[in-house]
C-alpha cells in the first residue's frame, strides 16, 4: 500500500512488533488447543458429569410380585397402606419452609408437630434420628398408618396442603391361607445396605436406596424377578436445586409373580402334624436316657415323586414371617436369632443334617447288590455281630434267621448289613487298603449324598460321607485335641473313643463301615436329600432337583415362563433292583416296621412304601427319620431328640397322607376330602388383566380372626377342593413351642449303631 | 485513471456535500478498517445472546425481567460504538493535546474508587456507584489512558526526529506516569486489572522501541514484585485462595474450586456443536457464577460448542491481526505504540479471562473484550476500536 520511506520506525521496533505478534497468535493457539482439549477430547466425561450435576431423580418403587401356591393362592403379597408423605423439595419454597403446612398434618394426623418436622429433616452428622437418609428429591413418608379419614381429609384440602400426599402404597404380607405359615420356604425381606447398592450398580437390576431385598428362601432366590423395577422420574435442577424441567423418566415396572408347588392346604396340615408329633413326642419317656424325648426340632417334606416338586415343607421351630414387615424390632429379632431362640429362622429340611439311621439302609442294600451280593440270596439275621471282639448288636437283639436282602430292610436288620459292609470292608483291604472299591461310600455318593441337591432355596448344606478322603482330612484337623484328650489316661467312654481316634482315626476301620452300613456314624444327611433319594426309588431312579418355584410370571400375564423339573443323576440300580427295593419298602409298610402305622391303608389302590430310621447322636436323644413314597408323593419327616422313626413321625405322616388322598384310618378314600390325590399339574389360570386367580382356601378356626383378605371373599368351599370337615389337631399349632435351647447339629462323634 | 477537470474541482471542493464526503475515496469510510469493525461488530452480537442466555432465567439479577441484561448489554454497544465513532471523529492525534487531562481525570476517578464513593464487588473495590443501578469500573478506561500517556511522552522526540529511540530520561517519566494508577489499583486490590496493565506497559516500551535494558528491567522488576506482593500479604484471601484452586483445581469443589470446576464441565459438555442456544444445562441450571460477566465464555462452550466458542476465539484473533497490520504500517511511533498498548490488552486480557474458564490460567475479575457483560469494559474496548481506526485513517496515504 504505502512505499513511503517509513519516518519514525526503526528496524529495532518492526522486530518487536513481529515479536509481539507472534506472542499474540501463539496465546490464540494455545486458547483453541486448549479449547480443543476439553470440548472434543474430553467431551463426553464432561457431559456425563453435567448431566450428574443438574439431574436429581425420584424414585417410585416397583410393587414386589406375589408369591402363589400351586393353586393360585398368595403366600406373600402386598397389602395397601396409606402412606403420608411430604416433598421436601414443595416445602423448601415456602416462606416459612413449609412449617405450617406440617404443623397442620400433624394435627390431622394426630401427632406431635415436632416429631413431624423431624421427620422431613435431612440426615446429617448433626442430626440425631428420626431424619431423612435418602434422596430430599424422594417423598418422604410421615406415616404409613393412615386411616382412610385422614387421607381423606389431606386430599380434600390440598390447598391446606401442599407439597403433602396421601396414597395407598404396597406393604408386604404374608397372608398365611389356610393355617399355612411357610415361612422359612417364603423368607423375608430387609432394607438393603449401601455396600448392596454399591455392588448392584452396574448389575442389570440396580438396587434403590428405598428397595427391600430379599433375605433367604423364595424371598432371596427369585428376588430379581420379585422386584420389577423402579420407576425413576428425573427432574432438572438448577444450582439451589429448584426443579426448572423433567428430563427422560422410566415408569416403575412391576415385579414378577412367582407361582411355586406349594399347596397351602397341604402345607397347613405339614405344619400341624409336625407340631403335633412333636409334642407327643415330648410326653413320651425315652427309656436310655430316663427322661422325656426334648424333641427340639424337626422338618417334613412332601414331594411329588415324579417330578421333585416340593408341596410341602415346614421347620419347626418356627416363626411369623409378618414380623419383618415394616422393619423388625429388636426384642423380634432378639427372639429369632439369639442364643435361647434355637434359631426358627432355620429351614431345617434343607440345613438341618442329622445322621440317617436306617433310611439309610436302601443305600447300603443297592451297595451290596452291585458289589456282588445277590439281592435274594439269604443272609443270616442274628442277634449281634462281633468283629475283633466288639459286639455290635442288633436292635433289640432280636435274630431273624436267614432272611434276604428284602426282608433285610423291612425288619430292618442291622447284622445283615452289618456283615455285608464287614465283608467288603475286609475285601477292599482291610486295615491296609489297596485299591478299595469302597462300593458302600462309591453308592452313597452316586445317591446324592455330601452334595446339595440343587433346590431353588438358598443356603442348603451339603450333608457328608464319611469316606475315607473325610477320614483322612478330618483326623489332620483333630487329632491334636484327639490325642491331648486320649493322653490322660481318661477311662471314661470318652476318653476311650479319644485315644482310639488318636491312634488309627486317620484309617477306616471295620467299625465305622459297620456303623456306616446302617447309617449311624458321621454320615449327615438332610430331609431334603432323602427325600430326593425316596422319590427317585419311586420314580424309577431319576434324582430331581427338587423345585419350589413352579412358574415365573410376568406381571401382565403376557409371559409365563415354567420352571421345569431338572434331573441331576440317576440311582445306580437297574430295574429289578428298584423293583426288588420298591417291594421290599411296601413291605415295611404293610408287615414291618411301619406296619403298625399304616394299619388299615388302602394298600391296593395307592401302594405305600416307607422306611423308618433312628440314628443315635452321641450325647444326644435319638433322631426319628421316616421316609415315605406312593407312586405320586414322597414324605420324609424328621424329629430331632424325637425318638424312633416310626413312633414320632408315623402318625404325622400317616395323617398328611390322609389329608392328601382323603383317606380315613379304615383306609375308607373318600374323594371329596381328599385335598391333592394327584399332583397338581396346570398352572392357576391367569386372567386377563394379568391377575392369577386363587382357588377357595378354608380358613381354620384358629385363625379366622388374621384373615380379612381377599380371598376369603371367595371362600364359598367348591365341592372336591375344601377339607372343611377337618378338625385342627392343635388350635395353638402356630405358637412357637417352647423348645430347648439346642441346634440340631449332631455330633459327628457317634456312638455304636443299633435300630428299631 | 483518466478524470475530468470538473471532477476534479469537485474532488477539492471544500462544499461537497456529507454524503459526497463519505463515499469518496479518500473518505475516512472507506479507509476504515472494515475487517476489523465487522470482527468487533460480530463479538458483540454474540456478546447480545450470550448475555442474554445466561440472564434470562437469573431473577434474582434481573429485576423478573429476563430481557433486562439484553437491553442493557445492547445498550452498552451502542454508546461503545458512538465512543469508536467519536473516537475517529476526532482523532487519536488530537486527543494527544488532550491526554494530559484524559490521564488526570482517569488517575482521579480510579483513586476516587478508594474513597467512600467506592463499591466493593466480588472482594474488590473496583467501582464507583453512580445511582441508578449504573456504575463505572474507572480501571477499565486507565488501560486506554496509560496507552495514550506512555505513547505521548515515549514518542514526543522520535516522532519530532530528535532522536531515534526513546531515551532513559523519557522512559522513566512514562514509568512514573504508569506507575501512579496502578498502584492505586493494586490497593484496590483488582489483580487482575494490574496484571493487564502491566502487560500493556511491556508492550509499550517494547514497541517505542526504548532501550533492551529497560525491558530487562522491568520484567526482573516484575517478578520481583510478584514474590513481594506473595511475601507482603497485600493479596486478599480469595485472591490467594483463587491461585491455589488454580494449582489444584480438585481442590474443594464445592468451595473454591467450584468456579473453575463448574466452569469446566459446562464447556467440556458442548462438546462440537453445544447444547444449542439457551439449551446448555449448566448455563439454565445457573451452576457457573458471574456467567454474564467474566464467565461468559462458558455459554459460547457449552451452548455454541466448540464451533461457536472457536468462532470467538477467531474474531478476537482477527481483530488482532488487523490491529497488528495497523501497528506495523502507520509510519509515526505514536501510533505504533498506542496499537502496541491495545493490541497487549486485548490480547492479555483475552487469553487470560478464556484460559481461566478453560483452567489454564487462575481466575481473576477480568471481562472478556466485547462479549462480557459490562458498560466500562464495553465502552473502553469500543474506545480502543476507535483509536485504533483513527491510527489507520490518519495515516499520511500516498496521494
């Protein structure tokens, strides 16, 4: 433009302009760098944490899904409460911070206006409770025992109050039809704690701080399909946290329900006969202790043979599931879980394990076949059994001959299997073992024994076979105290066992494969397994994972998806050896040790098949194991410090079995009173709407008094459905007994076997 | 060019007409710098919106009315542009007979700022309140008067062709006249503000082309006095406390660091393209204080995205640039110094007001040139745009 001669500009100043421009245009450079950096490299962080910055949600819980019976009937579900709530966030934008508007609810609701405020306020290190933990976003619940009146009134006069809600709101019950309790099958919920949330997170159903979860049983096992999902209403906040928009929000779905193969009514009488057995128990005296049987604990199953469903399971003691609703207190939680409870919240057919005793023997029988010994070749039946100058005697000392194996289990000989197992022990090696084949403990695992059975509850325990890898393990982790004990020159009987365990605990002796051979010993084994194993005799041997759960129900109806019997072995016999064992158990029935139980059983139309047992526990009262099966259920009772299996149980599972195919003492069927003759194999019909329709149920006479929900409204009795003729053995049947204070683990160290 | 004689006497006619005047070819219109009048131009139309996002929805500044920052903010660039206007009118030659007084009244409302008469906002005493909801920030117009007065006295012999450079004796008195002002502001304490007018000071000497020794100096001087206001304890709390956020922003979110965080994630958010106008969540949710002021950055960030806050950052490049084509081509110092001081203001006090939202550089109270909201840093910078026309249109051209 200009080729003037620049007057007034010097070499020295068009350097330093130069210079300062490109300090100026590098300071640009460095802005866009930077610029570039954060938007582009880093964009998406920090659009995440804007998003967290100016997001608050609102959470509305998922109403939980029932839990049914195999006829539609709930077990647990929800009843309706009417919650006060009020919103922190209305409050806070009134001039007074909406303390008239709670002084006011307060009022309505008949409570002291400063115990109002206290509840709304938030929680901090400061705050001393009642304050509020969660989300000030979330509403805040006041009360949850709102009569209709007073939501009346709130809703009415919401001018009066804003920011203050009165809805009906889902609380969980457990309904309890027909005298049924279940409630270690059911378990029970809990609030959830933060180390659960934070595990959650990132899982595909991430917990709320306001969710309940599941604590054990069917509660804990199915609690993701239980749940549903939260409804989440996400507000826009700016800094104060006034709310200026909504954002993307998820309406709550709805849990699933869960329909399982319980049937109440079977249940309720479960429940009862084992309460009832025992109490009679406790009157009986037990001859070798001098005292009366404590009888502290028990458990029966009832399974459907063909399938490992279970119909029926109860514990005693037991509990009020309903006592956890709304928070347990303290003296409650005191009373379940302390040192003096014996611990009702134990579901002890599937973690109470106990020595089997005789039960065992069908076991101990297909060992032998398949070790050689011919099913019906005749065994000596005599009075006691020596080895090495130790008598093991048979039960009573009673000799029965030459008898085979058959005849064997329906008397229940003990030498018979006695000499079986001695044999083998000598043929495996002795006291020096080479390559045992070990068919006694190779059998016993090929039953299922030592492992769960698969049930969908959680916690079940494992039971054990004493084998010899156990042996082995469990002389290394106690032969120190064995052989401190054993030192002391200790005549007692204790002592004795001690030294002896010292010495040569780490070997199988011939003892304990004796004593194993009839289920005495330190075999443990629970209800549930043998019951597993007793409908798999009945079903032919195939061993099902036993199954609460029937069918996962979508809320809507729409999706049912079937829980479907699984298998997880087969018994190792071929089918002469059931055949051969079928008839030997329907012998016991009918003229052995269970015949004077089933006295008058109408054998033709439904064949009965039972096996008693009583295991000795050293220091400890007998153990009454009876296990049972018909060609459609298997029933296994156990009483703890109950006596013989037969005379605890017998009656118990003589009156289930009634129950179930309307069957009177004479063994007169009468078709109306008969509450299950045949498994129940169809799902409850579900409605339109998604609801599940609940078949009648009576309510028993003890309890009408808890039952004002809605299917009593339906309880108009359909003829072939209702036991309605039957009288409650007990009205207290639901009262926790007053047990002694001891579990029912037993000690491993048991004494010398004998059997009824 | 072939012309007529006819149109020659009406080329040198002292009665032609306004509109003749300046359409002609030689007017001061067409030898405006257009580039960088449109660039400022378009800095304050964003500056409008920006504004008025981040205003609309903050009642408790609006007065309830959400277009009250809007109208003031357009306001405020009408009475720049008639300054810029005023400016070339009269001239930065013949505003140099008057830089004496312009200096005096500057020094006497910024001291006027300690006395009673005197605002504090935001832990600094920068203001006058005029009543009315007005008040001016007198340090805002001290950048265009220590300019004016340095380039007086440094370029007074070199553009008289006395001498080639400055000499020692000159440099001291244009010291001494910068020195005053600042250190009033530095009793203030307005950081921030000095920190620019020290920059436009370096540049200064720099550009009169005074001795090597002198720019030495001044910087040694500099950090000394860095160290000695660290040492002294003149700085305020939350000016220490600012520098520390600074050092580690994870420093205390929700207290000190809470700026710069904030500040950070609405435009770390924008990602390319924004949120869009008046979408940004950051920018509703009002999460970044002082947004329409020395924050004003993060809404071109987080709603334009780095598009639009790259535009910014463009337009105040190209301002730049055609601010340094006019430093370098007029042929007297004194326009090459003053561009220099304007050119180092603008540029300073740019980088720093957008390296502090971006976390590179520490905050302080400093609006960004023609997008911030604010009447005195509006006018001054408008002021500055004005001279720096003048610098060109005054120009001896080739006839």
């Amino acid at each position: 433009m200009s080729n003037l001669p620049e007057t007034g500009r010097t070499s020295r100043v068009t350097i330093r302009l130069v210079v300062i421009q490109i300090l100026v245009f590098s300071l640009l450079l460095t802005l866009g760098g930077r610029l570039w950096y954060l938007q582009i490299r880093s964009g998406d962080q920090y659009t995440a944490e804007a998003a967290n910055n100016h997001i608050q949600q609102v959470v509305a819980p998922a109403t939980r899904g029932s839990i049914l019976d195999a006829r539609g009937v709930p077990l647990a579900d929800n009843e309706t409460r009417l919650v006060v709530s009020a919103s922190r966030t209305d409050l806070m934008k009134m001039k007074d911070k909406g303390k008239g508007v709670l002084t006011r609810l307060a009022g309505i609701l008949e409570l002291k206006p400063e115990d109002v405020a206290a509840k709304v306020r938030l929680c901090d290190a400061k705050t001393p409770q009642p304050c509020w933990a969660g989300s000030p976003y979330q509403p805040i619940p006041i009360t949850d025992e709102a009569t209709t009146q007073q939501a009346l009134q709130i809703r009415e006069r919401a001018e009066d109050f804003p920011g203050i809600t009165a809805e009906p709101t889902a609380v969980r019950r457990y309904a309890g039809p027909g005298g049924s309790n279940t409630a270690q099958v059911l378990g029970y919920l809990s609030p959830v704690t933060d180390d659960e949330i934070i595990k959650a997170k990132d899982s595909r159903s991430p917990l709320l701080r306001s969710d309940q979860i599941g604590r054990s049983g069917l509660e804990r096992q199915y609690d993701t399909e239980l749940r549903g999902k939260a409804g989440v209403t996400r507000y826009e906040v700016d800094n104060l946290g006034r709310v200026i928009g909504k954002a993307k929000s998820d309406k709550a779905e709805p849990g699933a329900n869960i329909v399982t193969s319980v049937d109440a009514r079977v249940q309720a009488i479960a429940e009862r006969e084992l309460d009832q057995a025992m109490k009679d128990a406790r009157k009986e005296m037990d001859r070798n202790t001098g005292v009366n049987y404590k009888a502290d604990a028990g458990a029966v199953v009832v399974m459907e043979s063909k399938t490992g469903r279970i119909v029926a399971m109860a514990s005693n003691p037991t509990y009020d599931p309903n006592a956890w609703v709304g928070g347990i207190s303290a003296k409650d939680y005191q009373g379940l879980t302390g040192k003096d409870s014996n611990f009702p919240l134990l579901n002890r057919a599937i973690q109470g394990q106990a020595a089997p005793g005789s039960v065992f023997k069908v076991i101990s029988a297909t060992a032998a076949v398949n070790a050689g010994y011919s099913f019906t070749n005749n065994y000596n039946c005599s009075s006691s059994y020596s080895i090495g100058g130790q008598v093991f005697k048979n039960f009573e000392s009673k000799g029965y001959g030459p008898i085979d194996l058959g005849r064997a289990l329906e008397v229940s000989c003990d030498t018979v299997f006695y000499d079986l197992a001695y044999r083998q022990w000598q043929k495996d090696g002795g006291n020096n073992p080479k390559h045992p084949a070990d068919w006694f403990y190779k059998t016993a695992h090929q039953f299922g024994l030592g492992k769960q059975t698969g049930i969908d509850l959680p916690n079940e325990v494992r039971g054990r076979v004493p084998d010899r890898d156990w042996k082995k393990n469990y002389w290394k982790s106690n032969k120190d105290s064995w052989c401190k004990q054993g030192k002391k020159d200790d005549d007692s009987y204790a002592g004795k066992i001690a030294k002896e365990n010292c010495e040569s605990g780490m070997r199988m002796r011939a003892g304990d494969s004796v004593n194993y051979s009839i289920g005495q010993g330190d075999t443990l084994v629970t209800p549930l397994q043998m019951a597993t194993i007793y409908s798999a005799i009945s079903n032919g041997g195939t061993l099902y994972n036993p199954t609460v759960g029937k069918a996962i129900v979508s809320p809507d109806g729409k999706r049912v998806e079937e829980i479907k019997p699984r298998a997880h072995g087969k018994l190792p016999f071929d089918r002469k050896t059931r055949d051969q064992l079928d008839r030997a158990l329907a012998g016991v029935a009918t003229n052995g040790s269970a015949a004077w139980r089933f006295g008058g059983w109408p054998q033709k139309q439904i064949p009965m098949h039972a096996k008693t047992g009583t295991a000795e526990v050293y220091g400890k009262q007998t153990t009454s194991w009876f296990a049972t099966y018909t060609e459609d259920y298997t029933i296994v009772m156990t009483i703890s410090q109950g006596g013989t299996g037969s005379g605890a149980s017998g009656p118990a599972v003589r009156k289930i079995y009634n129950a179930l195919y309307g069957a009177d003492d004479k063994g007169k069927i009468d078709a109306k009173k008969a509450l299950l003759p045949r498994p129940e194999a169809k799902l409850p019909r579900i409605q339109k709407d998604g609801t599940i329709e609940a078949q009648a149920i009576p309510s028993p006479p003890a309890r009408k008094e808890d039952k004002e929900d809605k299917e009593e409204g339906a309880a108009e009795k359909p003829p072939g459905t209702a036991d309605s003729t039957r009288k409650p053995d007990d009205p207290d049947s639901t009262e926790k007994p007053d047990g002694p204070d001891s579990t029912e683990k037993p000690d491993p160290a048991a004494a010398g076997g004998q059997d009824e | 060019m072939t012309t007529t004689d006819g149109y020659k006497v009406r080329r040198y006619s002292p009665e032609r007409g306004t509109w003749g005047k300046l359409t002609a070819r030689d007017s001061v219109l067409r030898r405006l710098d257009w580039v960088m009048l449109l660039a400022a131009l378009a800095l304050s139309g964003i500056s409008t919106l920006l504004v008025y996002s981040a205003t609309r929805g903050r009642t408790e500044l609006n007065h309830g009315d959400p277009y009250y920052f809007l109208l003031r903010n357009i306001l405020n660039t009408g009475i720049g542009l008639a300054l810029a206007v005023g400016a070339v009118w009269l001239g930065h030659r013949a505003l140099r007979g008057a830089v004496p007084i312009l200096y005096g009244i500057s020094v006497l409302l910024t001291a006027a700022v300690l006395t009673p008469l005197g605002a504090t906002i935001n832990g600094a005493r920068s203001w006058i309140q005029l009543g009315g909801g007005f008040s001016i920030q007198p340090s805002e117009f001290t950048k265009i008067t220590i300019t004016l007065g340095m380039a007086m006295l440094l370029a007074a012999k070199v553009d008289a062709g006395d001498r080639l450079h400055p000499d020692h004796r000159t440099v001291m008195e244009a010291l001494g006249l910068a020195a005053l002002p600042i250190v009033i502001i530095l009793l203030m304490p307005d950081l921030g503000s000095v920190m620019v007018l020290v920059v436009i000071v370096l540049a200064v000497l720099l550009s009169s082309g005074a001795s090597n020794r002198w720019i030495a100096g001044l910087l040694g001087t500099g950090v000394i006095g860095c160290v000695l206001i660290w040492q002294l304890g003149v700085l305020d709390e939350y000016q220490i406390n600012r520098f520390a956020a600074f050092a580690n922003p994870a420093l205390d979110p929700a207290g000190v660091g809470y700026n710069t965080n904030q500040a950070r994630i609405a435009i770390g958010s924008g990602g390319l393209t924004g949120s869009g106008l008046f979408r940004g969540s950051q920018t509703t949710g009002q999460f970044v204080p002082e947004q329409q002021t020395d924050f004003i950055f993060t809404v071109a960030g987080e709603e334009l995205g780095f598009l639009g806050a790259g535009l910014i950052i463009v337009l105040l490049g190209v301002v730049l640039w055609r601010a340094c084509r006019i430093a370098r081509e007029t042929t007297e110092l004194y326009g090459t110094v003053v561009a220099a001081g304007i050119i180092a203001w603008f540029a300073f006090q740019s980088f720093e007001n957008i390296g502090m939202t971006l976390g590179i550089m520490p905050v302080t109270g400093l609006p960004l040139p023609f997008v911030s909201y604010g009447g005195s840093s509006m006018f001054a910078a408008w002021i500055a745009v004005g001279l720096l026309q003048s610098i060109k249109v005054q120009r001896p051209v080739s006839a």
